[in-house]
C-alpha cells in the first residue's frame, strides 16, 4: 500500500488519527486527535509534507538540461532510464506518484475531521481557509500527477485516457480504481474552483494559498487543456488581485552564487518546490542546454541572473526558492505569460503583446529594451512561446508544455547524446505519459501506463 498511502509515517497518522472510532477509550492519555481548527490549520501547514513535495520527474525527462558522461555513469538506474526515456518498471521509493499522495491524504484527513467542527459566526474565515486549503493541496496534487503520468488532454481521446487514481478518502479498505483523464479534471477544476470561494484574496503568507493561487492553477489547468478562453479568464483575475513584477535591474547577485533570487520575493503567489526523489537532476549536476543559453540577448538580464558560467558548461541558478532547489509554485510572471498566449491563441495579438512587453521590460538592462510588436496572432503566439521557454525554466512546467504544444502541431522532438549512444523521444511518444510503480500495477491492479 506505500504507493496508495505512500510513508509508513501517514500510516502511523492514520492509525493515530482514526483511532477513536474503533476505540471507546484512548490507550494512552497523551495521544492527541486533531479536533480543532488549529489542529487542522498546524496539519495544513506542515511544509514537508504539503509543499516541499513536489515531483520532479517531468523536468528529469525534459529538454532544459543535459548530464555529462559522468554523472550519468554514476547514477542509479532509474535515473538512467529516466534521463533516456526507458523507465518502464520500477518499485524504488521514492518516487514521485508516492509524494504525490502525501498531500492528498493529510487533505482528505482534515476534509473528514472537518465537518465534525460548527462553522460559527466567529471561526467562518479560519473554516473556510482550512477546507479551501485542503482542497486546493489535493487538486494541485492530481493537476501535477496528470502532467506527469496521463497523456496530454486530446478532446478526440481524453475519454478513453488514463487519469489519476482519486483518493478522496482516508479509508484504506475502500478500492484504489484509475481514474478517467476526464474524471480527474472534472473533480480537481471543481475543487479549485470552491477553494477560489473559500481562500483570502492574499494569504498570511505564500506558504498558503489563496484566491489568486486557485485562479491561477485553475488558468494552469485549463492550459494544459488547450482551453485558452478559460486559460485567460482565470490568469486575468489572478492578476486583478497580484500583479506585482521584480525588476530585475535592481537584483544584485556575485559572480560565483549558486542563487540569484530570495525565497517568497514579491512574484511569488504560492511557494513550493521540487523533491529531487532521484539525484542526479540537482542544479549542482545539470548542465544548462547551450543552444537554450545562446538564445538569450546580450542585453536580457536573465542570462546572468539564471545561469553560472562552469567548466563544463552553464549551471542554473535562477531558481525562485531562493535556495538550491527548484521552484515550481506559481508566480505573477508564469500569470502574465498565460494571459499573453491566452490572447494570442483567442485573436487579440495587441493585448497579448500588452502582456508580454509589461513583463519583458523588467527582465532587459535599464534603456534596451524595444518592445516587442507583432502584427498577427501567429506572430504574437511565436513570441510568448520563445519567451515562455525561457522564463520559466525549470518550474515543473516545460514537460507539459512539451506535450501540449506538440498536441497543437509543434513537432518538438527531444534528442540525448549519452556515451555516444542517441536516444529520440518523437512528438507523442506514448511514454510522455511516465509509468507507475510496478508494484502499484501488480499488487493493486492499477492500468499500467503503455510504454
């Protein structure tokens, strides 16, 4: 069951949590249930599970980075067949479908202790804000866990495809069944949808969420679903609460910082960040795609800001976390940009250029910047999306785009030299969609991904 309910410790929760209903007396006077919205709120807020999990699998399978000869030979082999596109069968832990699930069951523990608590004139924003929390975690989970291990959403065959499998309770006697792609966007765009009513405009602090984060996973989603109407409504009212943009001419940074930029700087409207659950993707091993690097101009601050000059190539170090790992919460700037492809996809090439140019003129050096111009919503489209790839690098999001964009006739083919060995992934591989653990499938009865 440790890829259901992935730690033995949310085992040990659960028998601790659950204990009163099958005990008239607590054994032990000490043992605390969570009973209070406090309670709750602490579970919500526990960083190590609730965001410091998030998977890290798509950007290992990705085209941002490379890995030296090296560093490949020194890896495990899971990393190996990942880093090639030949993962098929793996029962290592962890992984990252185990820590998704972590999230998902400390949400559905506080949603089932929930109710037994009134919602009182006093205590109706703390109850909101713990069942909006709760929803918006187990959503993002299920939003992260379809980039990862479905394929990309195609109206002509995501009734057939293979979603999530939604665990939406904390009883492990009830059946794990795999999900339809289309059962799982219905349920998690649901979710942020009511936790958007729920949730402060702003949160206490970007640790929590908050309207803005649920419209702006909600505009997140509806990317991925090619449904760019929906896509600009919900990245528009995320930026009618927070809009705010660094300037990157004000950012200091030394010429040997593995980091440019400070955690929870005033971008970011939910933070979390990427659990490398294999090793060798860390921004200490991974060499910056050169080709990616050349493509920045001489006057874009970005190509300072975000790579480190190394021996053997270029380092990122641009990572919005602050610290060595990657970002992958939601930022004004990943708002801006869905706006701006939104507009464009939907005929409004002027608007879109409005977008883009707002946020590019606080990434160039101070007096260079030439605004950008297109004259057809084609033109506008081809911009953003060069400007998309080298935004947002490294936030979890480039595999999905990868798989989205090639639903829309990009034809991107992924190519990795190693040992002098190449490996292709073609334009809607089926092994864009990453496998589950083995021991899921053969013990549970979960479909396989085909590979």
């Amino acid at each position: 069951m440790k890829y259901i309910y992935p730690v033995l410790a949310m085992a040990l929760s659960l028998f601790l949590f659950s204990c009163k209903k099958y005990l008239d007396k607590k054994p032990d006077q000490e043992l605390v249930i969570p009973s209070t919205l406090f309670d709750l709120q602490a579970l919500l807020d526990n960083h190590s599970n609730m965001i410091t999990k998030g998977v890290s699998w798509g950007e290992a399978s990705a085209d941002n980075y490379y890995i030296s000869d090296v560093v490949y030979q020194t890896s495990i082999t899971e990393s190996q067949e990942l880093y090639t596109w030949q993962l098929k069968k793996y029962n290592r832990y962890p992984n990252d479908w185990a820590n998704l699930y972590i999230p998902v069951y400390y949400s559905n523990l506080v949603l089932e202790i929930l109710p037994d608590i009134s919602k009182t004139v006093i205590n109706a924003e703390a109850w909101d804000n713990v069942k909006g929390t709760s929803l918006f975690h187990r959503s993002r989970s299920y939003l992260h866990g379809s980039f990862l291990f479905a394929n990309a959403w195609d109206n002509a065959t995501a009734a057939t495809d293979y979603g999530m499998v939604l665990r939406n309770t904390t009883d492990f006697n009830l059946p794990s069944v795999r999900a339809s792609l289309p059962e799982t966007y219905n349920q998690l765009i649901a979710d942020f949808k009511e936790a958007a009513t729920l949730l402060p405009d702003n949160p206490v602090h970007v640790i929590r969420p908050s309207k803005a984060a649920a419209y702006g996973y909600l505009a997140r989603a509806y990317l991925s679903m090619r449904k760019y109407d929906s896509c600009f409504k919900y990245a528009n009212l995320a930026l009618q609460i927070k809009n705010s943009l660094m300037d990157y001419n004000k950012i200091q940074v030394s010429a040997s910082s593995t980091r440019t930029f400070t955690r929870f700087n005033e971008e970011v409207v939910f933070q979390s960040q990427i659990t490398f659950s294999l090793p060798s993707f860390s921004t200490s091993r991974a060499r910056v795609d050169s080709i990616l690097y050349l493509s920045y101009d001489a006057n874009d601050l970005r190509k300072k800001l975000f790579f480190l000059p190394q021996s053997d190539g270029y380092r990122f170090r641009g990572t919005y976390d602050g610290f060595n790992d990657f970002f992958n919460g939601l930022a004004t700037d990943e708002l801006y940009l869905m706006r701006a492809e939104s507009r464009a996809r939907t005929g409004d090439a002027n608007g879109a250029m409005d977008d883009l140019n707002t946020l590019m003129v606080k990434r160039w050096k101070a007096g260079t910047f030439i605004p950008f111009v297109a004259n057809t919503p084609a033109k506008a489209l081809k911009i953003i999306l060069e400007e998309r790839r080298k935004e947002l690098l490294f936030r979890g999001l480039r595999w999905m785009d990868i798989k989205r964009l090639n639903k829309e006739g990009a034809d991107i083919q992924l190519t990795r030299k190693v040992q002098g060995n190449i490996f292709t992934l073609a334009p809607n591989d089926k092994r864009y969609a990453l496998p589950l653990p083995d021991d899921l499938v053969t013990t549970f009865g979960i479909p396989q991904n085909p590979y």
